[in-house]
C-alpha cells in the first residue's frame, strides 16, 4: 500500500507472515535526526496525521537517511495536487547557508550545552580509546537537529569553517589524515569513524595560569575530565551551571562560572579523601533544594563539605563518579 508503512515481528531471524502494525503515511511529519534520546542518533521520529509519534531506528546512519529519504519521497506523493504551496513544507535549498550571517561562537557555545550540546563520549580506533570527543557525523546531526542547518551538506559547511577557525580539532587517524591531504572544504568529514574534540585553545576556562599565584600548584595538574555540569549553591541553594575541571597529581576538582572571561577558578577542592555517590532519582534526597532532574551525585570533602551536582545523563553521571574515585 503506497500510504502506509507497515512492520512485522523478526522470531529467531524470520520473519512473522502476520502484521503487527502500519503507519499511515498521509501527512506524516518526519524528524530526522532526532537527538532526544542520549546515545541513540540513529533514531527518527515519525508523526502521523492524527498526531500518534512513532519512534524508528536503524542500523547506521547510511540505513536511517535512506529510511527517511524513501518515506519523504512516499509522503510527497501522497500530497494533493492542488495544494497551495504555503502549505508544504519548505524544500532546503542547498547552499543556502550563509556563513556571514552566522556567530561561530554562539554555534560553538550551544554546542557546549550541559543539556543541549553536543555529546561527549568515548570512541576507541585501532586499540586506542579517545575520551570527550565525537563523531563528525554527530556534529552534523546535532547542526541539523539544532536547526543551525537545514541539509547535511549546509551542516558539513558549517562544521568546516568552525573546524577552520579552530575551535575543533581533529582526533585519531581519520580526521587527522583528512586536514593533512585536503582542501579547506572537504577538511571535515560527516562520518562516524573520523572524530573531533574541542580545540585546546577553545578551553580557555580551567587551563592553567602562566602566572604564579597562591592556588598555582592545584592547578598544575594534568587536566582528566572537564564538562559543563549543574553545581547546588552552598547558602541559596539554587542550581547555576558551572565548568567543572578534574586534575590529577595532585588530583583537584575545580569549577569555573561560565559567564566571565577569566581563568580564575569560582571554586575546589582536593580529591584526596573525598566520598563520592551517585544519589538515586526516585524524589529529591536530603539536602537537595530546588528543581532537580536527576543524574545526581554528592561529594563529601575530607573537610566534610557537601556537594550536589547534576550531570546532563546517566552515562555522564557514572562517568565522573568514576573518575573522582580514581583520583580520590
């Protein structure tokens, strides 16, 4: 049926002879990529005339895109003829993009989100695991799902001048080779083997001081983790994103307010001796204030200070729980 997309149940690699669902194409609405999930981009999003959402996911990125490329193409024909065009969707217009009229820092800045940004994660190449990077092809789903970009290839575009400019840089071999051998524009690579980071120099926040001051020797240590993380004041209570920096020899835990153009660290402690717990998510625990959506762990200092943080997943939350234990 050209209108309806219909699915069946898989039983030990074979396929049920019995429907077990269809999807009505007519005015379907498709949202691809849809990055609401954490951890799962090859997920998008159908929305049925009667408003019933239907969440698809794919192998790989190449799977997805022809996916929706075939559903697009089975909606438009389901279209009426004479309908105004005011009512159809706008077709991008690749190459419309114009970089001019775009802030790179404020591209970069979102991309920065504790709760929207981009996500960092571990990726291994050829034995070799890379920690707080991404995929190029997350980049370029992220530009899209953002609205930044209206096509994967307005997305690369974008991608390359902020590559360019450099607040990204290429990690591992992939992306390595591709800056080595290309030209400027073909440079980025939306591909899920080619990663990227953020730029050391983009790190202004939590890098060390040239300068010698008091607090010099905590921030002299070798820079493990750094993310943007929900920190629980110690008199308001009220909850502030802070940049949070973790160090080793000697393991330190800095935080930086975001909204100054300083280094100077908002505050800290050390490591040594310190309690860490993930809090569970079932209610607001004990001395937590304020709108709380969960991923939460508390440090107890070896001064006893408490300290209530909010990680933007799960998989974050396990994170840095991991790597102040290990520095602890």
């Amino acid at each position: 049926m050209p209108d309806t997309l219909m699915y069946y149940k898989f039983d030990g690699g074979k396929r049920d002879s019995s429907q077990r669902g269809r999807i009505l194409l007519t005015e379907c609405e498709i949202t691809c990529p849809f990055l609401d999930f954490d951890n799962r981009p090859l997920v998008f999003k159908l929305r049925t005339k009667c408003s019933a959402e239907h969440f698809l996911e794919a192998c790989s990125r190449e799977e997805r895109d022809q996916w929706v490329a075939d559903i697009r193409a089975a909606v438009e024909k389901l279209r009426p003829a004479d309908s105004s065009p005011s009512s159809q969707p706008k077709t991008p217009v690749p190459g419309s993009l114009q970089l001019h009229d775009v802030s790179l820092n404020q591209v970069v800045d979102s991309m920065y989100d504790v709760h929207s940004g981009i996500k960092l994660s571990s990726h291994a190449e050829q034995a070799i695991t890379h920690r707080n990077c991404f995929t190029g092809s997350a980049v370029v789903d992220w530009l899209m799902f953002s609205q930044r970009a209206l096509t994967r290839v307005e997305a690369v575009t974008l991608a390359s001048a902020i590559l360019e400019e450099g607040f990204l840089r290429p990690v591992g071999l992939r992306s390595l080779e591709a800056q080595r051998i290309h030209e400027l524009s073909e440079q980025f690579l939306d591909d899920s083997t080619a990663l990227y980071g953020f730029a050391e120099n983009f790190k202004k926040r939590g890098s060390v001081k040239a300068d010698t001051s008091p607090s010099n020797s905590e921030l002299s240590g070798k820079v493990v983790k750094r993310g943007y993380l929900l920190k629980q004041g110690h008199k308001r209570k009220n909850w502030k994103v802070r940049l949070f920096v973790l160090r080793s020899e000697p393991g330190y835990l800095h935080y930086y307010d975001p909204s100054k153009d300083d280094v100077s660290p908002a505050g800290g402690f050390s490591l040594r001796g310190c309690l860490v717990s993930a809090l569970e998510d079932n209610g607001v625990p004990s001395g937590v204030k304020g709108k709380v959506q969960g991923n939460l762990l508390k440090v107890i200092t070896q001064s006893d200070a408490h300290y209530y943080i909010q990680a933007p997943s799960r998989q974050e939350k396990m994170e840095w729980i991991e790597a102040i234990k290990a520095h602890s």
